[in-house]
C-alpha cells in the first residue's frame, strides 16, 4: 500500500522529515517498508495490518503521527454551500443485519470533465488511474480518509428509489468492469425499483455509472457487514480497494462526513447545486462496549510507572475518551473511537499505550513470580531419549499433527478423529501415528539431494476408543543413507544403512531403561519389510517395533533408497524408570573362554538359542554372543552354521578346568535338545 507524507502533514504539522517520519511510524507498528521519490513527489511503501483498516490512509497514518508527536490533528470538515430544494430519493434497507446504515446525497446540475491537477497527480502517485472529477473524488476519499464511497447517474436510476436487498433468483448485473455476472440470492446489492444497480460494498454497476453525459450524481456511503462482504468478493473473484477495506470494518460514524467530502469536492471541480439535505438513513448501531482501565494494571503490564497525564495524553491523541470510574479512583472508563474496532479489551488498550511510548523505552525487566519450576513427570526420560538420540546422530524434527485418512488407514489400527474443517485431505484426521510424517520428511530431503538423513520426532497421536480420545506418547525415528559419514581416510568403512544399524541405535535407547526380560520378536506390521524388522518386548508389553520399510510402500511414496524406520511406545517404555548408574569392581580373576560350532535349520534364532542357554542357569556365564554365521559349503540347504562364543567368570576364585569343561557341556546339551548339531 502505497501513501504520500506529504498528504499526511495535510493535517498534521510536523517538523521531521520524511525519512525521521517513516522510521518513527514503523516503531510504533505502522510499518514504512520504502520510501521512494522525493520533495513533494515521496512516497512510502506501508505495511498496515489486517486489523488495523483504520490506518490505511492518509488521515489515520496522520492521527498516529499526531499522537506520536504530540500535536494537533486537524479535521476533515466539508464545506458545502446551502441545499436547495427536496431530492425526491427514498432509501429502503431490507436487513438491517446486513446494512445499518447507508447514507446518501444528491448533486444536480454537475460538470463532468477531468479532475483538479493536484487530485490527479495524487491519485497517480499512488498508482491510481484518474477517470473524472466525480469517480476520483470518491477515489480521493477512500485515500484520504479510508471510508468507500459510489457515485451513481442520477437520471439512470429507475424511479427515484434506492432499495438494500439481496439478489432475486435469476437477476443479473454488469459490474464497472464490464463483466456481467450472475447474481445469487446470498449476494447483497444495492437496487432501484426494477434491477440491481451495485455489488454492495464490492463494485457499482456499469448500467449507471458517471460518463460525459451524466449531469446529477447521488453519492452513496454506507456501513456494510464484513463477513457478507468477503463472501460476496470471494464468491465473484473481484477483489477491489473497497471491499478490501469493508472486509475488514469501516468506521460507522463516518458516512456522513465522507458523503460531504465527496459532495465538496465535486462541487468545487464540476459545479452543481446541491439538492436536498444529506439523507442518513440509520437501522441499527455498532455501539462498542466501554472498556475500564485500571493504571495499576498498566503499569505490572508495561513493568514501568507512567504518570495518568501521560497515558491520558496518549488514548486522547488515538482518539479514545475517558471518564474517571469514582472519584480518587485509579481507573477510568474508556470509550473506544468508532474507527478502531481491533481494541475490544483492557490488554488492547494497554498494548496502544505500550505502542505509542515505544518498546524501546522500556527496560527489560523479568515478570513477577512468586512460583517455582516444576517439572514435568517424564521430563528427565525425555531428556535422557533427547539428548541419547543427538549423540547417536539425529536430529529433532517436528511436524504437523493433522494426516490423510488413507495414511491413518494404512499405518494404523486406532480410531481416527476427523477434522470438521481439515486444510486439505492430506490433513483430514488427527495423526494416529507419526511414521506416515517421518517418511514425509524424509521424502522431503531426499527430493532435495539430502540423501544420508537421521531424524527423530516425539509428540502425540490421538486415537478414538470408545467414543473418547486418548493421545499416548510416542517416539519415531528415520533414517535412509550411509552408516558412516565419508571419510577419505577409512574409504572402505563407507556402506549403507542397515537393519542391524537401526537395531543397535534401538538398543542403545531402550538400555537407559530398568526391566526384568527384554527380547525381540518379528510381529511387525504389514508396513515393515519381513525379515527385516523385529519387535522389542520388555517385561511382557511391546514397546516398541521398527526395520525397514516395506518395498512396496516405499515404492508407493516414491521412496528412491532404503528407509528405515522406528516406533517406540513411549507411554508403555515409560512404566519402566531409568536406569541408575552403579559401580562395580573390574573382576580379579581370569575369564575362560568357549567356542561351539552348531549347525540349526533356518527357522531357528539366535533369541531361541539364547534363551535355552539361559535356562541352564550357569552363574558363571558371564556372555554368550554369535561370533559368525556361515551357509553353504557343505552345511545343507535350509540350514546354517553359528559360531557361538562363550565367557564363563567368576568374581570369588580361579575356574578349574573341569568346571567350565561341564558348563560348556550343559550348554552343548540346551542346544542339541532344540534340535542344533555340534560340528566337530
């Protein structure tokens, strides 16, 4: 948006530049984003807020400078010479919830012909297209004070009538910019007795539009709904200067003023008599709700003591009146300016207060607390994940919690919660689980040449159970690429990702945890590639599972290298607590070491060998681990060759040779009952 200081010091004298000027507006919220041209010709380039209408023109950017400066603001005041006669229009609103006020004004006998150089020049320089001395002066207006205006022919108006309606089924209307558009019964328009002459508060209609011909004008201005404005500009794709500012509220008591201004300028570059008195027809009201200010509450707010004369002295120059609530009493009651429909509570009014001081006059200071930090019951076992995982080479991301409903399909079981005003059907349903996200982002890098990516996400899924939500915890971790990061001095320790990879980071995570039995299983889900993903089981409940994706699913996600993923179940891992760190003394005695050669058929795991050895119960066992697996050669097709390594210790004496010679027995034994052939 562009604006001209030089319009703005129109009403306000001020003795800066423009330059000290725009940096000073953009302190306190009115945003100077460039200044361009120079002398009279500068033109700054603003950035006013959506909520702010009211300073997108020259005499609301005029009443900021006034405030901020502390000087006079001066009025716009029309002068208009004395009507004469009766104008003959009748004015009938349907609703008033739609248009509770419109306000109107007759002008006979007018001049038709090109603006007054200065309107003109003005209007170019802010890119504004000049077309006669009647259209520009509402153009002018709009500008100068914010308010839309229209100026209808006179004479085209079919019998002497203006009637706020919505459209009928099947009518019709050629807007200003030559489109002729179908009307629906939801679009308000303005009409005389026979067809719609206007799209209310949007556009005017072409039928009676000011040409060369035109010789009376009826001005319009009127207070217009903004949600029915936005549907009606929304619904017809014309987005225009007025109902930009209609969208977002006009000032109701400004419809009188802006007819006069009009009226005044036409008057004063075209000639013409005035006919009848201003007609302001009024069906409702905006009043706004008084607001009181407590100055105590301003200053713990602020955090410093400002006298009541100057936070007075500020509300007075925005605008806003005030009345004492008591006498003696440190509050008053402050009435709201018709214009400013953003202030709706006391914290608005502190935050113009703040606005108008400037926040660099402020110290900064800490708030009052008479509290203390409490944490939150898993916060040291996210600490301990976060900080594990950082170590291990992941990084922290976060997504958006809402996911597609097919996606909440095929990653999980749980019920779903639906939005009832999802963004997109990519975002339909809260999320149920955060894999169908992680493989998102992991996506996302990969298309992006990222290709050796490490993430992790913790937050919530929200599942439906029962006709209630619950929203347990849970951890997901992703990574696709490398093992190791380059090296050029180990080439060869270069290689990708794998299972096993993901499985010991799983392991890592899980062994800050105290628990009686883990073990891991294959009953993942579908999604996961058989045989390359497994189960983590800790005391009897999965906590959680995780692999890589299936090829089929990656293929479906357009996944072009491996993806690995895991899910821990935060809320059942967190049943367990962490482990503490204990001390024990290095043994002083020698361990013995044990290799068995065994063959198994494939269907056997090592899990399944473990827990047979265990059963043994050899207190001197101090590890049992696979040291290599071998298949071929001349073991049979359907089988495999472990070798298996055993360390047997103990803490009090010196094994004897024939104690270890009869533990490496039993465990011989354990494994030839399940089936595994001891090589010789």
């Amino acid at each position: 948006m562009k604006l001209l200081p030089i319009w703005i010091r129109d009403f306000v004298d001020l003795k800066v530049d423009n330059n000290t000027l725009a940096n000073n507006l953009t302190s306190i919220g009115i945003v100077v984003e460039g200044v361009s041209g120079a002398g009279d010709d500068t033109v700054f380039e603003m950035e006013i807020g959506t909520n702010r209408p009211d300073a997108m023109n020259h005499y609301g950017v005029a009443r900021e400078a006034s405030a901020l400066y502390n000087v006079p603001l001066k009025p716009i005041a029309p002068q208009l010479p004395q009507a004469s006669g009766v104008s003959g229009i009748t004015i009938t609103i349907e609703d008033s919830r739609y248009c509770p006020r419109f306000t109107a004004r007759a002008i006979r006998d007018v001049t038709i012909k090109p603006s007054p150089e200065k309107t003109a020049h003005r209007l170019s320089l802010l890119e504004q297209r000049p077309i006669n001395n009647a259209v520009d002066a509402t153009n002018y207006v709009l500008w100068e004070s914010g308010k839309p205006t229209h100026v209808y022919d006179l004479d085209l108006l079919e019998g002497s009538r203006i009637v706020v309606r919505f459209a009928r089924p099947g009518e019709t209307l050629k807007t200003l910019d030559g489109v002729e558009r179908k009307l629906t019964t939801e679009d308000l328009v303005v009409a005389d007795t026979k067809k719609p002459v206007g799209l209310a508060g949007v556009m005017g209609g072409f039928d009676t539009m000011i040409t060369d011909k035109t010789k009376n004008i009826l001005i319009e201005s009127a207070w217009w709904d903004p949600a029915t404005i936005r549907k009606v500009s929304k619904r017809h794709g014309l987005h225009t200067d007025a109902s930009h500012r209609f969208e977002r509220g006009a000032d109701f008591e400004s419809t009188i003023v802006s007819t006069n201004r009009v009226a005044e300028l036409i008057l004063n570059s075209g000639g013409g008599v005035l006919n009848g008195e201003v007609m302001d027809v009024v069906v409702g009201r905006r009043d706004q709700a008084s607001i009181v200010l407590n100055l105590s509450e301003v200053h713990r707010i602020l955090g410093k003591s400002m006298s009541a004369q100057e936070i007075l002295r500020i509300l007075s120059g925005l605008g806003f009146e005030f009345a004492p609530v008591r006498e003696g009493a440190e509050e008053f009651e402050v009435t709201v300016p018709s214009w400013r429909l953003d202030v709706e509570r006391e914290i608005d009014v502190i935050e113009e207060i703040a606005r108008l001081q400037g926040y660099d006059n402020f110290a900064n200071t800490l708030p009052a607390f008479a509290g203390a930090v409490i944490d939150q019951p898993d916060e040291a076992k996210d600490a301990k994940l976060r900080n594990s995982l950082l170590g291990l080479g992941y990084d922290e991301a976060v997504s958006l919690t809402f996911i597609s409903s097919e996606d909440a399909k095929r990653f999980s079981s749980s019920g779903t919660l639906t939005l009832a005003n999802p963004l997109s059907e990519e975002a339909s349903v809260m999320r149920t689980t955060l894999a169908p996200s992680m493989l998102n982002m992991l996506a996302y890098n990969l298309n992006r040449g990222t290709d050796d990516v490490r993430l992790f996400e913790a937050g919530h899924v929200y599942e439906a159970e029962n006709g209630k939500s619950l929203e347990p915890k849970r951890l997901c971790l992703g990574a696709t690429g490398r093992a190791l990061p380059l090296n050029v001095n180990h080439p060869s320790e270069t290689r990708a990702l794998t299972f096993f990879d993901l499985k010991g980071d799983v392991e890592d995570l899980l062994s800050t945890f105290s628990s009686t039995a883990l073990h891991y299983d294959a009953q993942t889900s579908d999604y996961y590639h058989p045989g390359r993903s497994a189960r983590a089981v800790m005391d009897g409940n999965v906590v959680a599972q995780f692999g890589q994706l299936h090829p089929d699913v990656a293929a479906a996600r357009k996944l072009r290298q491996d993806v690995f993923l895991a899910e821990l179940y935060l809320d059942r891992l967190y049943e367990h607590e962490l482990c503490k760190p204990s001390y024990e003394p290095l043994p002083r005695y020698p361990a013995v070491e044990r290799d068995f050669s065994f063959v198994f058929p494939d269907g056997v795991s090592f899990e399944q060998i473990e827990r047979a050895v265990e059963a043994s119960r050899l207190n001197e066992l101090r590890s049992f681990t696979p040291a290599e697996i071998f298949r071929g050669g001349n073991v049979p097709a359907g089988k495999y060759s472990i070798l298996l390594r055993a360390f047997f210790q103990s803490k009090e004496r010196t094994l004897r040779e024939d104690e270890v010679a009869q533990w490496s027995n039993a465990i011989i034994n354990s494994l030839e009952e399940m089936g595994g052939m001891l090589r010789k």
